[in-house]
C-alpha cells in the first residue's frame, strides 16, 4: 500500500475520532502546528522518516516538542503510528487531515500566480467568483511569478484557468496558423 493511501487511511481514522470526541477543532489545530514545526525542521523530519532511530526515541522527541501544548488523542494518535512502525506517514497523514477535514467543511483550496501583486479588490473578486462556481469556502494563496508577462494562472482542485498574456498569445498564433492557408 503507498504512503499516500496509509497517511489517508489514518488521517480519517483521526478525523473520525476527533469528532467523536467533539474535540474536532483543537485537534485540527494541532495538526496545524504539526505541519508548521515538520515543515520548518528538516532534522524532525528526518528523524520521523529514520528507521534505524527507536520508536521510542521518536516518542521521547514527538513528546518533548508537544506533549504540553497537544491535545491527548493527537499525542495518542502519534504514539500508536510510532509504534506501528509507520512514523514515516506522520507528515502525509496530517497533510491528509488537513485535506479531509477541509472536505468535510465544505472548504476549497484556490491558487493564483499573477505577474505582481494582487490587490485586495482583485484577491476579493477571485475568492467570490470562486465560491460562486464550487459553492465552498475559498482559501486563498497567492503567489507572485516574475516570468508571467501579465495577468494571472487561477488553479482550484485539479483545474486551471490560464488567463495570462502569454497564454493569450499562443491561443492567438494557433488561431492565425490554423486560418491562414497558403
């Protein structure tokens, strides 16, 4: 089985019993803090994903980190993975959370990658054009890329919108060259 289908299969078993025990948006936030800390260290990281290092050296340093501040179920959550053996899927499986909590909120992730600067008028007209057309909540990231000429790349889920000068362009060529016979 991939990493990917045992970090799911966790992450709903988590979600799952998070809300059974109603303590669904502590431990989301949790999660949260999880990914942040993973993300930012890479020695943690390396740490979780080293078989050789004891699942209980894991533990000690999963508990030093966040035993204070974390709630119970997470920290039993990170104890039965580690010693499951499968420490290595605790970075995918709180991604996952993340994904499936979002799901389960109605909540969609949009990207926009504009040539400069969104202001917050045009951040506010994507978010509300895509709500209309998923009927979720829009989180918004945007990202800046120098090497577009203008306008702007609008990913939701799997799909794009190109709406980039560049792109204009090419679509005006391959119209130009279809049209013009010799």
């Amino acid at each position: 089985m991939s990493e990917i289908q045992v970090a799911s299969r966790y992450a709903k078993s988590l979600i799952d019993l998070a809300e059974e025990q109603k303590a669904l948006e502590p431990i989301k936030a949790d999660i949260d803090s999880f990914l942040r800390v993973v993300k930012m260290n890479s020695q943690l990281a390396a740490i979780l994903r080293n078989p050789i290092i004891s699942p209980d050296k894991k533990l000690s340093i999963l508990n030093e980190l966040f035993g204070k501040t974390f709630h119970k179920v997470v920290l039993s959550f990170f104890r039965i993975v580690v010693n499951k053996g499968r420490s290595e899927v605790l970075y995918a499986t709180a991604r996952e959370f993340v994904n499936e909590y979002n799901l389960r909120k109605g909540i969609i992730k949009a990207t926009v990658t504009s040539a400069a600067p969104l202001s917050e008028s045009n951040r506010n007209q994507i978010v509300q054009a895509v709500t209309e057309a998923t009927k979720c909540q829009v989180i918004l990231d945007a990202k800046v890329d120098k090497d577009l000429i203008g306008g702007f790349v609008l990913t939701v889920g799997d799909k794009q919108y190109d709406a980039t000068i560049l792109n204009s362009l090419n679509k005006l060529r391959k119209d130009f060259s279809q049209k013009v016979s010799v």
